[in-house]
C-alpha cells in the first residue's frame, strides 16, 4: 500500500468496552460464481443490495463510535444500505489476488494439478502486484491501531471483504494470519468481536439470514 497513516500517541487499550461489527459486502456476481475479486471494483447484484438492508437491520441496535469502508463500490454500497455514514478507509481493501484475480479455485487447481489455496500457497503477479497473507496482515494491523482506542469509546464497525476481514480477525485474535483460512465468510454477512476476560473474542460469526450450507468460496 502506498498510503502508511502514522501509529497513534498511546498503545492499544487494555480490554476496550466496544464491539467490532464486522460486515461483508453483499453479493457480487464474482462472489457469486467464487471467483477472486480483489481489487476489481464490480457493483452488488439485486441480492447483495438485500443482504446490505439485512445486514442494516442486524447492527441497528448498536452505538457506533466510528464506521469504516473500504474504497471499493461493493463495500460502500453495503455501507449506505446498512444505513451506515461509513468513512473511507484505503487499507481496508481486498487482497490483491495478482494474477488469480477473477479466477475461481477450481480454475487454479486443474491448472496447477495440486490442491492451491490463496492462504497456503500464495498468490502470483498479474496486472496488479499481489499482496502475501502477511502483507495483508500489516493493513489488518493498521486499521486495529486505529480502531481499538476508538472501541473505548463505543462500537466500530468495518464494512469490507471477505478474506481481509477472516485475516484481520486472526490478527485480532493474536494468531497467526493463516489462522482465516479456517473461518469462512459469506456476503453480506455480520460478524462480532469482542473482548471475554481480558482476551480478544469471537462473539458472533458469520450471521446472516440463514445457515450457511457450503463453506463460502470466495
């Protein structure tokens, strides 16, 4: 990322009283069909724009002190239908997929022979550089400096993307970045974090209008 917002004067709090509100994006037609989508900034479908009011009902009740988006349209979208005057965050974009952007998983497999996955093997450069798992860590990083004094204050919450928002809750969790290829994320759904005794906690995951069937595939 070009843009490096400096640290704040004072370290993280010690067990901020705030929820992290988690929302991603509602549905695209890549999301869809699972294919990567990275930087590609492609509108909601019908559906997604559902999910978003859906995903607005659901945070209706809490006291935000500070509301985040990405840049991408997918993401503000969903911010505007949850009824969330959200404030444009650069570091919270989606993972560069580089040269896998667009592509689903399976496409990947056939054409390695292996069984790839962005969070085990890595990404390839394409039109855009492609980021690793532990560079998309450090923005995780970043957007948490600035959120934690915030959660002091009230809620927060962060309107972005899937694979992001499962590698930023690894690194709010205290583990290893790798640690969000073992919780999926549907579109638009709504996630909250926490704090259980002094320790970082899940207290909600992936909630949305229905069970999940499938893990998600993009």
């Amino acid at each position: 990322m070009s843009v490096i917002d400096p640290l704040p004067n004072h370290p993280a709090p010690d067990n901020p009283t705030g929820k992290l509100i988690l929302l991603r994006h509602g549905e695209t037609e890549w999301s869809k069909q699972g294919k990567h989508t990275g930087l590609t900034d492609i509108p909601l479908t019908a559906r997604g724009e559902d999910l978003a009011r859906g995903a607005g009902r659901l945070v209706a009740g809490y006291d935000f002190s500070l509301v985040l988006t990405s840049p991408l349209q997918r993401a503000r979208h969903t911010a505007e239908l949850a009824g969330l005057d959200a404030e444009v965050d650069p570091f919270l974009v989606e993972w560069d997929y580089g040269g896998y952007e667009g592509r689903t998983t399976r496409e990947i497999r056939s054409e390695l022979g292996y069984n790839w996955s962005a969070f085990t093997h890595g990404v390839i450069r394409g039109d855009t550089p492609g980021e690793t798992v532990e560079e998309v860590a450090a923005r995780a990083s970043r957007v948490l400096t600035r959120v934690l004094p915030a959660m002091e204050e009230g809620d927060v919450a962060l309107v972005a993307h899937g694979h992001f928002l499962r590698i930023l809750t690894a690194v709010y969790l205290r583990l290893a970045p790798r640690f969000g290829a073992q919780i999926t994320l549907d579109a638009g759904s709504v996630s909250v974090l926490s704090y259980y005794r002094e320790q970082p906690a899940i207290l909600s995951w992936n909630y949305g209008p229905e069970l999940p069937m499938v893990p998600s595939e993009s």
